[in-house]
C-alpha cells in the first residue's frame, strides 16, 4: 500500500508479517503523523507480528521515544486483540548505540522492553533476527 508519507507498507501472508518501512530520512516532525498512518494500514490488521523498519531514521529523541512507547504502542496492541502484538523495530547500529548510551533514552526503551499482557517490543539489527523473533523462532 502506498501512502502520503514515505513509508512502505506490507503484509506477508507466508509468515503472517505486516511490515512497516520508513524509505527516506524526515524530520521529528512528520513522525507522529507517520505512526498514525501505520495504525490506519489495512495491511496491520490481520496479524499480532509487526517489523518496523526505521533504519532511515538514525536517531530519535526522548520525548519521541516516550510517545510512541506510552501512546502509540497501547493503540497498536488494541488493534490486534484479542492476540499479542509482538513488535521488533529494525535500527540502524548508530540508532541502537544511541539507544543503549543516552540515558533518558535508555530508561524509555526498558521500560517498553518489560512485556505486558498486551504486548512485546524489541529492537533488533538485524532484519533475520527481527523477524525469527517475531515468529517466535528467538527469545
């Protein structure tokens, strides 16, 4: 499906996978807009397995971080329920040191990483692990 942002949207019924992925770098400022475009996929509908590719967007900031993991993320959930929405987000390596080192940005993350009843994130790499996790083929 195509969309008014830059974001390449799919699902693939062989791994029951819908996947999201962001072609171009863009500013913070499109972010939100372009996150509610992904709840809004038809194509996010029929599976609990989502990739978010973001390996274009290199960084993020807290208050980014904080919406989509406290806002954005239980609106996901609730679109996939009654099953669990496993999400691994695809990073670039300077996205996930950035992760990692900030601080704030760490507390953010591991506190998403703590699986709820509703649902479980990672982030991963590498799109291979991404995706044997997602499947639950990787702990």
């Amino acid at each position: 499906m195509n969309s008014p942002f830059s974001i390449q949207l799919a699902y693939r019924p062989d791994l029951d996978l819908f996947t999201a992925r962001w072609l171009t770098f863009h500013t913070l400022s499109t972010e939100r807009a372009e996150y509610e475009a992904v709840l809004q996929a038809p194509e996010a509908l029929g599976t609990p397995h989502w990739l978010l590719d973001v390996r274009r967007r290199p960084t993020t900031d807290p208050e980014a971080a904080r919406w989509v993991t406290t806002d954005w993320l239980p609106r996901a959930a609730a679109l996939v329920r009654p099953a669990y929405l496993r999400l691994a987000f695809l990073v670039a390596p300077v996205r996930a040191e950035n992760l990692r080192e900030d601080d704030e940005l760490r507390a953010i993350m591991e506190a998403a990483y703590a699986d709820t009843d509703t649902l479980a994130l990672r982030t991963f790499t590498d799109e291979g692990a991404a995706v044997a996790w997602l499947l639950g083929r990787l702990d």
